[in-house]
C-alpha cells in the first residue's frame, strides 16, 4: 500500500509539473511576441464590463483579488483599493522569469497551490477571476477556497471559457450547470450573461455590447456576478 502511494504521489507530481511547465512556457511566447513585455491595458475595460461598472470607485477602500492572476498585473489600473492581490499557483515562478515586470508593480503576488489559498478566512471583498477556473486541477476544492476567502456579502466577478475540451494546461471543461453546482452552489448570483465564443474580432465584444448568442454547446464565455450569502 506504500509503495501504491508514493508510485500515485510520484504521478501527481509530474502531472502538475508538465501543466505548470505549459502555463509558463505560454506566459514566455506571450513575453516575447509582445516586445519583451507584457500589455495590460486591456484589463480595465474587460474587469469593469465583467462588473458592469463605469469606473473602480466601488472598489474603493477594498481588499481585491485576482484569482489566476498570470503575470501581466491584471489589477494595476485600480487606483481607489486599500490593496491589491494576485494569485497564481506560478506566482513565485513568474517573478523569477520575469522580474523587470515586478520593480515597480503596484500587486502583492501570492502563490498558492492547486488546492490551497495561503489567506485567512473571510479577507477578501472582491474577488476577480478571468479564464482560471480551467486551468485548476481539483476544481471542487479550489471552489471552496475561493468562496472561503471572500468576506460576507464579498464578491466574485469572473470570465469563464466554456464548453472547451480539457487539455494539459487546462484540464477542466466548465458548463454553466458545473460552476453552479461548484463555485456559486452557495451565493447569490447578481448577473449571468453568457454568448457564444466568437471565431474572429475581440473575444469579448458581444459580452460588452450585449450582444448574445446561445453557445448551444460550442465553446462560449460566461460573464458572472455573485455575492457570498
């Protein structure tokens, strides 16, 4: 029976690896297709649409987070928080390969692992999350911990890709029926748009527009807004 733990020990440990070896690899093309750095300036746009705010005054005084945060510094265009927080199960491996991006970075980064949030309960007041939930390995559990972290009446705003098939560095395929009963199984959800993923253009251009179309099963994008009961 111990040697049966340590040969599943050992596979894990290489799963995990050869994920997270992919994740980086892609953050490094990404670095170097973009001029040896990485843009950000999109982030504003697509953050306040996914909260369907005008600008980050409702974020003033908070503690925000970006769960699968990557390495660009998704939150720096917040001005009005009391603190902002990106997690990333590469979070130390991202400041290694890149660390001109972090001399004057506004983020605190914290690196968690594929099951755990190295934060106390009931700290965070808004949580965002973009195109992370598939890259997560035990997705119930991460769920949890997002939901235990965020504060009473605390929020997650989050863009999720669905209806994809699973590959090595991203090997879940979300639904809108699997994040209700996982992430949002236990809070109350204040806005749930969804569209078909576009083939050309700006992905999420239809989310911000209004413009929806039924996925039908294909590969779509959901948009959600929820608060912790």
């Amino acid at each position: 029976m111990t040697e049966v733990l340590k040969n599943c020990g050992r596979k894990l440990y290489y799963i995990f690896k050869s994920k997270h070896s992919a994740e980086l690899s892609y953050w490094k093309k990404v670095y170097h297709k973009e001029g040896k750095h990485f843009d950000k300036s999109f982030y504003q746009k697509l953050m306040l649409g996914i909260a369907a705010e005008k600008d980050d005054s409702f974020l003033k005084g908070k503690m925000v987070a970006d769960f699968g945060c990557g390495p660009r510094g998704s939150l720096e265009w917040i001005s009005s928080a009391q603190r902002l927080i990106g997690i990333d199960v590469l979070a130390t491996s991202y400041q290694k390969a890149f660390p001109e991006q972090y001399r004057n970075c506004r983020m605190d980064y914290l690196e968690c692992s594929e099951d755990r949030i190295p934060l106390p309960d009931a700290s965070i007041d808004i949580l965002f999350t973009i195109n992370a939930l598939d890259h997560v390995k035990h997705l119930d559990t991460m769920c949890k911990e997002l939901v235990r972290i965020l504060k009473p009446k605390g929020m997650i705003l989050g863009s999720f890709n669905l209806n994809e098939p699973p590959h090595k560095a991203e090997p879940q395929m979300l639904t809108e029926s699997l994040l209700k009963d996982t992430l949002f199984k236990d809070m109350e959800i204040l806005s749930w748009r969804v569209t078909a993923a576009p083939r050309q253009g700006y992905r999420y251009q239809g989310l911000l527009d209004g413009d929806l179309i039924e996925p039908d099963g294909a590969p779509g994008i959901l948009w959600a807004k929820a608060r912790k009961n």
